[in-house]
C-alpha cells in the first residue's frame, strides 16, 4: 500500500522507538516525569513561547485553548473551514459553550477587515468575542500558508481590541519549512499555538500547546479535567522529543515530493489540481473522469493506493516520510491507468 491519506499514518523510526524503550518515566500528574519536562521546555523554547504543555492530539490542544481562553456565551472567530470548526465534532459548544462566527478565506487566510468587522462591540444583545483562532498551514485550503503579513494584521487588530490569537499549527513547521522562516516568526503573531507531533514529524502520539505560563497553568487544569492528565507519560513523550528536534529539517522533502505529485496528476487528462501546492497536501478534482471522489478512492484501493475524499469531487493526496519519491513516481503511473 502506497498511503496518502493523511500523514498522521507515519509509523515511529527506530530511534523514536529507541527513545520510548529507553525513557526515563515519572508521574506527570506530581510534574516528576522527566522526559515530559524537558519535552515541554524544548517545544517552549523552539516555539518562542513561556512555557508548553504536552496534550494527547492536535484536537485536545485547540480544545484546551478555546477552554482555557474563553467563557461559556463568549463568541469565537475563525475561517469558515477550519479544522475547529469543521472537523472537532462541534467540540467547542459542546465543551466550551461558545458559539462559531465563522469567515470565508482566501486560501485559508482570513481578510483582516472582514475578521475586525466580526468583533462584538459593547451591546447587551451581544456575545463578547473571546478568541480569534488561525490556522497554518490552512488544511482544506490544501496545506496553504497564512501568509506571515496577514497573521501580523490580523494579530494587530487583536491587540487593539484585547483579544487573544491561537494559532492551530498541527502541520506549522510545513509552513516554516516552506517559507525558509523561523517558526518564531509566525508564533510572534499569536498568544498561543499548538503544533502536533505526531503528523509529518512523525511521532506516534501527541501535540504541544504553548503559550505564557500563566495560560499553560490555567491549560494544565482543563486538560486534567478532559481526562488528559496522564503518568508515566515520558514513554510517549521520548518520541515526541526525537519528533520534535530530529524531524523538521526533512519536511521539504515531502513538499518536493508534493509537487512532484501534483505536476503528475496534473498531466493525467480528466484530472485537475485544484490546490496551489505550498506544502505537503494535493488536492485533485476528478469529475471530469466521470466518477466522485468516492468510486475514484476505491478504485485506487484497489491498485493498493490510499487518499482520502475532500468533497463530492474532491480527493486529498498528502505526503509524508513513509512515502518515497519512488512510491510517488509508480503511484502515477497506476493513477494513469485507471
Ligand atoms: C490534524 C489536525 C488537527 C487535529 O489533530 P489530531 O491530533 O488529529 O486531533 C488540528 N488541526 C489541523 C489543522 C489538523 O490538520
């Protein structure tokens, strides 16, 4: 099998393996587990931020952001196909209690105007806006990046307003990657971030929420109160480590890869790439061959290849470091026959 769905599937390298062998444990409930502690400085320092938290998912991290920044009535804004909004299972009302105004994007960036627009004025017929939340790389925008202009922009009309940024960054060393950036560069723009390990970095589990000590602290509660309070966690955490400090230079690798995808794909007639490949993520439309995404996944099932439907017409194809330049070429040349 040659799997594109998501690069959420990459297995652990060895020395990720290695790592959780060999991972000095204690009771990360006492804070006494010593993997996790220095994982947690590390994601701090690297993200440019006071302090980190180490959470089970990307889901879990956006979710102890929106707890942790806002109260039950409050409104958040964010782009209209944002992962918070469009695939957390409505989380934020069921758990938060806020309601979503929501934005369309261009390319997964929010139009600063239309986002200062959004903000509730002082009226008693009015939920307070409590949160504006970003996304980078933008992933139904086809792994676009938020330009970094964009995120300053929108940041600074935050600040005048006095409310808080999160930065959904499960796939923003992509965008570093991409751009030749430091990361600090885009996390300058928000209050708080939180980057997932286990996508194209590859660790088996988990994310990092960062932010100033004072909301990781208040963060650290909500995510006892999820039930993410876990113990011995240092296991999870070591691969983690190697994830985070070993796995972000080779991310370009997958981008040139990617284009290597898409310029195939699009060279194979009745297939479209819809997407500008900034990154990691291809994103094709097949009507013109006559079926929906779904009978074209199945067919390519059958050939032992796997993506993802996207829509009705739409199919996402994402590369990662468990698919080889040599995957991709002979992925097209099954792709052309179908
Ligand atoms: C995958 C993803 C998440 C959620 O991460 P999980 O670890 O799968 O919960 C959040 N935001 C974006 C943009 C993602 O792509």
């Amino acid at each position: 099998m040659i799997d594109f769905r998501s690069d959420t599937v990459t297995k652990p390298t060895e020395e990720m393996r290695k790592a959780a062998y060999l991972a000095m444990v204690g009771d990360d409930v006492y804070g006494e587990d010593p993997t996790v502690n220095q994982l947690e400085k590390i994601a701090a320092e690297i993200l440019g931020k006071e302090a980190a938290l180490f959470v089970t998912s990307g889901t879990q991290g956006n979710q102890i952001a929106v707890l942790t920044h806002c109260r039950p009535g409050n409104e958040i804004i964010l782009e209209e196909e944002s992962h918070i909004f469009y695939y957390e299972s409505g989380a934020v009302s069921a758990f938060a209690g806020v309601q979503t105004r929501t934005i369309k994007g261009f390319r997964g960036a929010m139009s600063p105007d239309l986002v200062e627009g959004a903000i509730r004025g002082e009226d008693q017929h009015y939920p307070e806006t409590g949160l504006i939340c970003l996304e980078n790389t933008h992933n139904r925008a086809g792994g676009a990046v938020l330009p970094l202009e964009n995120m300053k922009q929108i940041y600074d009309i935050a600040e005048r307003h006095n409310i808080p940024v999160h930065m959904d960054g499960a796939r923003l060393f992509n965008a570093v990657a991409a751009t030749k950036r430091d990361v600090k560069e885009f996390t300058q723009y928000c209050d708080t971030v939180q980057i997932c390990l286990s996508k194209g970095l590859g660790a088996p589990v988990g994310s990092i929420l960062a932010g100033n000590k004072e909301f990781i602290q208040k963060a650290r509660k909500w995510r006892k109160r999820l039930g993410g309070g876990l113990r011995q966690v240092g296991m999870i955490a070591a691969p983690g480590l190697v994830a985070l400090t070993t796995m972000r230079d080779r991310l370009s690798e997958d981008h040139e890869n990617a284009q290597l995808l898409a310029s195939g794909l699009a060279s194979i007639s009745g297939i479209k790439v819809v997407n500008e490949v900034d990154t990691n993520i291809v994103v094709i439309d097949v009507s013109e061959l006559n079926m929906n995404s779904t009978t074209f996944v199945e067919k390519l099932k059958e050939k032992e290849i796997l993506a993802g439907t996207f829509g009705s017409n739409l199919v996402r194809f994402v590369t990662h470091f468990n698919v080889s330049t040599e995957n991709i070429k002979r992925a097209l040349q099954i792709i052309t026959t179908l």
